[in-house]
C-alpha cells in the first residue's frame, strides 16, 4: 500500500469513494471545494485509490472531516494507516463520529482517541455524533 497526498487528478475517484460511504450528502462541487481548502491523504492499493483521509488543518489543533475506505478493502489497517499519517501529532486531533457508527469509533479508540462530548441531532433528528479527541 502506498499512502501520498491527493492530486487533483484524484478528484473523480475520489467523489466515488466518497459516495460509497452514504456519509455527508455532499454536492461534488462542494466535495470539490474541500479538497481544494483541506489536506487530504489517500491510500493506493495494488493501483485501485482504496481510501481517503481529509483533515482540516488551524492554527490550535486538527480535525478529521472526512475519512473513508472503499467496502473492498477495509479491516486491513487502511484506515488506521491513513490517520497515522499524521503522527507524531503536532496539535490535538478531533472527530465527529455518528455514535451509532461503531467501525469508526473502534477505530479512533484503538488509536488512543478519547470521548469528549456529543452533539445532539448533528447528523439529522435522533441522529447524534460523538466528539473524540486525540492528545
Ligand atoms: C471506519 C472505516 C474508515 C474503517 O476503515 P478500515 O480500513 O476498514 O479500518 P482498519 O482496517 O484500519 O481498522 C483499524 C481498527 O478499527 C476497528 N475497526 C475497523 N472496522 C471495524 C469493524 N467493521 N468492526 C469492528 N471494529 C472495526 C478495529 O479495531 C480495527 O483493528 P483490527 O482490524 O486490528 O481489529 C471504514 O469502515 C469506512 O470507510 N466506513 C464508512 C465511512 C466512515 O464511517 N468513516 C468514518 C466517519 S467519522
């Protein structure tokens, strides 16, 4: 596996990927824009862009906007890999997770990210997120 920076020829599989995960009903504009604003990170694996990690970066601390692995490919440390990118942390690392969306959650837990708060209804009625906090 071999984890690079994006580029904008990226874009488009990108957008697919993205869509796969039914998460943020984003328009590909929007999508678009974002890559362009954030640092993004993608996994390539035997030549197909497996997943993506997209990380807004500020002046205090991080936070994780987007990540996500193509169905195909996940439970062989993509994820974990993507988000390891970024160690040794300069500054906290945050994330909102859906807190019925127990891969991800297990996923930030094994990397050391605690729980910090919830949103209510961030996600939509009855559908609230989880705050996690890294360093
Ligand atoms: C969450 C997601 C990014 C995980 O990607 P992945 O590459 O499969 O994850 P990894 O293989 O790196 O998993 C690392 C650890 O996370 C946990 N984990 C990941 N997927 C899991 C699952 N389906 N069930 C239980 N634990 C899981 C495990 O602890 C795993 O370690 P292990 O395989 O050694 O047990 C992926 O399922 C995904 O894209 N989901 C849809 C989008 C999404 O929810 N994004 C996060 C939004 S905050």
């Amino acid at each position: 596996m071999v984890i690079r920076p994006h580029t904008p020829d990226d874009g488009p599989a990108l957008w697919t990927l993205h869509q796969k995960t039914g998460l943020s009903p984003f328009h590909q504009s929007e999508f678009g824009n974002w890559l362009k604003q954030h640092i993004t990170w993608v996994a390539v694996w035997q030549g197909n862009l497996a997943g993506f990690v997209l990380i807004q970066d500020t002046l205090d601390h991080q936070d994780v906007l987007l990540l996500a692995v193509d169905p195909l490919y996940r439970r062989q440390g993509i994820a974990r890999s993507l988000l390891q990118t970024l160690f040794p942390l300069k500054k906290p690392l945050f994330v909102e997770v859906e807190d019925t969306n127990t891969d991800a959650m297990n996923l930030y837990q094994t990397l050391g990210f605690q729980p910090i708060g919830g949103r209510h209804n961030y996600y939509g009625p009855s559908r609230h997120a989880l705050v996690m906090r890294l360093q």
